[in-house]
C-alpha cells in the first residue's frame, strides 16, 4: 500500500527548510504553467500599462507641463508605479479564485510545508511583475524614453518591486478575508482615486494644498518621486518633506505595509481553521 | 485499531455548537458512511478529520495520530476529497496530477508516473490535454478523487462524492471506492443517498444537529427502527378488516406477545397492510392464520424497512406513516 510513500524525516529542521523552499517554487510553477496556457491573459495585463502610457504620451502629453519639461520622462517612472500597484489585484484574485475553487483547501489538506501556499504566489507574482515591467521598459525605450546607467536602473527594478511586494501582501490579505470575488472589483475600481491622488501622472504641487499633502505622502508616490530621481529627472520643486525624502518613504512604506499585512495575512491564514 | 477515532468531538460557530460531542470509531479497511440533513455537521467533521480545522473540544485520531497534534503526519497519510472538486480549471487533467504528486514531494519522473497510474485508475486513461474547465461534472469528479490518491492514503475521506453525478457516473466512483477499499484503504464518506451508503458502507453513522443521532450497519439500524411490514390484497373486500386484525394477532406471535397494533386497510378495498416484527416464520403464521378463517389472499409481500425510512425516523423528519 505505501509503496509510493518516500522516506521522510517530518521533524528535520533542514529538510523541512528544503522542501518549504521546492514546495514554493513547485507551486509557482503552477502559474508559469497558466501563463503557458493563457497567453493572452498574460499578454492583455502586460500590455494595459503600454496602453497607458501610448495614450498619455500622445493623447493628453502635449497638454502637460511639468517640472523638466519632458512630460514622457515624468510619465514613465509615474507608470512604472503603477503596474506595481495593478499588481494588487492580480494578487487578490489568484487568492480569491484558489480559495473559493478549495484549491486552498486542498493545499493545507497535503503534507507539504503550509507557507509554500503563499511563498509560491509571491514568486509568481513577483516573476509576473518583472516580467510586466519588462514589457513597459522596452515600450518606454519604443517611445523614445532612456534611462540612466545600469546601476541605478537595477536600484529602480529594487525599489518598485518593494512596493509591489507591499501590495502582494495587502492583496494575499483582503483575498484571505474575503474570499468573494465581488471585492476585487471593488479593488479595480478604487484602484484609480488611489493612483490619481499620487503624482504619477501630474506633479502633486498642481493640486489643491491639502491634496498635494495627501499625493505626496502616497506610497506610490514616494517610490515614484525616488525612481525618478534614480533616472535623473528634477524633483518637483513645490513639494514638501515627503517629496525631499522620497527615497526614505519608498523604502520605509513597503516595509511597514509589507510586514503590516504579512503578519495580517498570516493570522488570517492560521484563521482558516477556525 | 480503529483508522479513525473521535471522541466528544465539538465544534463551536458564533456560540452554536456545529459539533456537539461526536464519538465515531471507524474500522480499518472499513467503509463508513456519515448520513445527516443539510448543516448536520458532516462537512465539518470531515474537515476537522482532515486537519482543515481545529476542533473546539474532544479528541480526533486518524490513523492512530492525533490531528491536532501531528498534522503533518495525518496529511501523510490521508486523502481528501471535498463537497466541491478542488482541482486546478486551467491546467489539464495530468498536469494537476503531477502537480499534487510534486507537492506530496514525489521526484519528477515518480510524480509523472503516477499521475498515469492514478488516470488509469479513476478510468481517465485516455484523457487528453484540454484544460478542466471543459470537463464534464463526472471527469471533474473522478479527477478530483485522483488527486486524492496520490500516496495511496491509509485514510479516505470523500465529502458527498457522487453529488451531481449521472447514475454512471456514481458506479465509477462506487467500483473507486471498492477497489480502494480492497486495497486496504479505509473510507470515511457522507452522502445524501441512502442508497449509496447501502452499497458502500459496512457501517453507517447518522449524524443531527450536531450529535450521532444512530449508528450501525445498515441492517442494524433498520432492525433496530423496526417497521418491516407485510402487505397483503385479500380477494373479499367486505373481509379485510377482519384479515387484517387477525394479521396482527398472528404476526405477533404464537408464544402470545402482544400485538403491535397498527394493522390497517390501505384504503376502503382490498389491500391490508400489518406491522411485523423480524421473527423467523412470521410470514408464514400470517399465512396460516388468514387460511384457518378461510380468508383467500391473492398477494402478499414483506417489505422490510429501507434505510430511507430508518434514516428518516432518526432524523425526526418522518412523516406521520409509513406509505404503503
Ligand atoms: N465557517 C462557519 N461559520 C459559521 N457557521 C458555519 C461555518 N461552517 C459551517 N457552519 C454551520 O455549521 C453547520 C454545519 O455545517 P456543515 O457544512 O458541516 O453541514 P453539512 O452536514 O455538511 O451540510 P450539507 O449536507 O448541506 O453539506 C451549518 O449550520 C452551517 O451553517
Ligand atoms: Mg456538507
């Protein structure tokens, strides 16, 4: 009968650390195995910020003054941020969909290392992030944007996959919570307010004085405001100590939302099985 | 050794006990089936056995491991098939084999091999590469139920498994569960017919609100619910009311125990329907007894109690009688 069983030392420390680490990647393997088989998913998510950044190059562009002068420049940084941001609900429905499927379930109910449920989508995401990001460096480059050296591109990369890795959280989180899929289109929706009252796309110092507050201390924001001091572009000058010290929030935001709702994420999932 | 083993089992949502003290003891390489109405608690159950959720109070053993205690022991050797099929809609039928077999930590070539084996074994040899989202109800079932079987698990739990499925489709997973079950598996369902519990199960465990409301084989519980009963169509109608009082008095016994009472007409004609006991001979003094009076009977047939009807009065739900 348990032919089939493989030898295994279940209280080992370092095997347990072993197969924690393969169980993850054999659980993002599983997503790579869904971007396979639905490329068009895969490219349709990749290709909305491209679609973006066309349409306010060369839609609203030649309407828009900014500190610099190249509104494609501020543009490209303020989009970067933003598919990170997207990234919230793509999380949240992987989440969603895996619990309400009792894929979850089934997961907990197999012998491999519990965290690798969630390690595994956080690989997967982080993976479709970079890849993502690709996609919109090499339409940026199309566009005629250049960045600078390859050191500070790679500090760019660090600092927006930071961010999405606070929204990888927040999103494992909420589709823990609620497990329906009605509140992730809830989530598409308030996605947009939340990335407007940022400077992403307008320099936050055109805003009303108590807006501007707001934008500048958005955790887009900052990790905004740092890439694109990392590429060179001037710092909007009317704006206060969050736009000074951008470079200290895009570091500090992430970390504080991403240890928030780790630790959020984990109570929840240990509340499954209440 | 008991394969699984529960004692006062309770499980407490929002001040309601789900679970109110459930003792269950299933036999090695038995098949049990837990019968309940909807919200009786079988999911639950099935869920804490499957180290899903943490009981409030008692102790559950699987295996002879407590599930609270050593988890990941439990899962080792368990399978579990829920009330909805939890496989991956956009991956192929093989591909969530080899995927649940990776993440039982089979090698690659092992979890390839056994993805194989497990089609095959669930008879979806031949399944090609489509995605499961284009599965009928059946496949997804059996696919389900593969996935389940990945380490020939010592301990089978299947949560209504044949639920939306066409007769056929109930016999594969039926012909499944035997073939495990000769395999040494032992197999804990729920299910909503009784007539599969009647097929399957050695022992049937009914639960309601929460608490064993009987347990048994199901000849033990229809023996012990009573209520066999013969029906007979006597061929003068102006004597069926006699035939059925004398019925009675015959079915209760020579040695003079006292009649159940009950006996009827079915209706102003010619059918009459008389209570029994089990009792060897029974028929057959009802036979006597009516031809003594010079009673002719044209037809006359013992109906034992169905587990619908034992199931029923257990679960209070019975209708006032018993239709004939
Ligand atoms: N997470 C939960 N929170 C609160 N109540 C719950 C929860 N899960 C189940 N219940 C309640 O527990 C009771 C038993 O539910 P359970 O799903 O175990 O019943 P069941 O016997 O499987 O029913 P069915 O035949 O409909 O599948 C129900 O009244 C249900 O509403
Ligand atoms: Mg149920």
């Amino acid at each position: 009968m348990s032919a089939v069983l493989p030898p295994v030392a279940e209280d080992d420390l370092v095997e347990r650390l072993r197969w924690a680490v393969t169980d993850a990647v054999t659980v993002a393997g599983r997503d790579v195995a869904h971007w396979r088989r639905q490329p068009a998913v895969v490219l349709v998510g990749a290709l909305f910020p491209v679609l973006l950044l066309l349409m306010f190059v060369y839609l609203f562009g030649g309407a828009m003054v900014v500190p610099g002068g190249d509104y494609r420049d501020f543009l490209v940084p303020g989009l970067f941020g933003l598919a990170m941001v997207f990234g919230l609900e793509a999380t949240m429905t992987s989440v969603v969909t895996d619990a309400t499927r009792g894929i979850t379930d089934r997961f907990r109910s197999l012998p491999m290392a519990p965290s690798a449920v969630v390690a595994g989508r956080c690989l997967a995401d982080l993976g479709s992030s970079v890849l993502g990001l690709a996609v919109l460096v090499a339409a940026a480059f199309a566009v005629g944007w250049r960045p600078g050296g390859a050191a500070e591109v790679l500090a760019a990369v660090g600092l927006l996959l930071l961010l999405r890795s606070a929204f990888l959280w927040m999103g494992v989180f909420l589709g823990l919570l609620t497990r329906d899929p009605a509140t992730v289109t809830a989530v598409q929706v308030l996605v947009w307010p939340f990335a407007f009252l940022s400077n992403a796309f307008v320099p936050a110092s055109t805003m009303p004085g108590w807006l501007a507050t707001i934008a500048e201390w958005n955790p887009l924001a900052a990790t905004v405001t740092a890439v694109r001091g990392l590429f060179g572009q001037p710092v909007d000058a009317g704006g206060g100590w969050a736009t000074e010290h951008a470079l200290v929030l895009a570091v500090a935001w992430p970390v504080v939302l991403t240890v928030l709702f780790a630790a959020l994420s984990v109570r929840r999932w240990q509340g499954l099985s209440r | 050794m008991a394969a699984i083993r529960t004692l006062g089992l309770r499980k407490v949502y929002g001040g309601t006990a789900v679970l109110d003290g459930v003792d269950l003891e299933v036999a090695r390489g038995s098949v049990c089936a837990l019968l309940g109405p909807n919200g009786a608690g079988k999911t639950t159950a099935v869920r804490i056995m499957t180290t899903l959720l943490r009981p409030d109070g008692g102790t559950v053993e699987v295996a002879g491991l407590d599930v609270v205690r050593r988890p990941r022991a439990v899962r080792r050797r368990l399978g579990m098939v829920g009330q909805q099929p939890a496989v991956d809609e956009v991956l192929g039928g093989r591909q969530n084999l080899v995927l649940f077999a990776r993440l039982h930590h089979l090698d690659r070539r092992a979890a390839r091999r056994r993805a194989g084996e497990l089609l095959a074994q669930v008879g979806l040899g031949d399944v090609d590469d489509r995605p499961v989202r284009q599965f009928s109800g059946g496949m997804r079932r059996r696919l389900d139920i593969a996935a389940a079987l990945v380490l020939a698990p010592e301990v089978l739990f299947l949560d209504e498994p044949t639920t939306g499925l066409d007769p056929a489709g109930r016999r594969d997973v039926w012909d499944a569960v035997r073939t495990l079950v000769a395999g040494g598996t032992t197999v804990l369902l729920t299910t909503q017919y009784l007539e599969e519990a009647e097929h399957l199960a050695d022992d049937v465990c009914v639960l309601d609100r929460g608490r064993v409301a009987a347990r048994g084989t199901p000849r033990e519980l229809t023996a012990a619910i009573g209520g066999d009963r013969l029906e007979l169509v006597v061929s003068d109608p102006a004597r069926a009311a006699e035939a059925a009082a004398l019925a009675e008095r015959a079915a209760a016994g020579p040695a003079g125990g006292r009649p159940r009472g009950g006996a009827r007409q079915a209706a102003p004609g010619r059918s009459v329907v008389v209570p029994v006991d089990r009792r060897p001979g029974v028929v057959g003094d009802v036979v006597r007894a009516l031809d003594g009076a010079g009673i002719d009977v044209d037809d006359l047939v013992l109906r034992p109690t169905t587990l619908d009807e034992a199931y029923l009065r257990i679960t209070g739900h019975a209708r006032a009688e018993v239709p004939a």
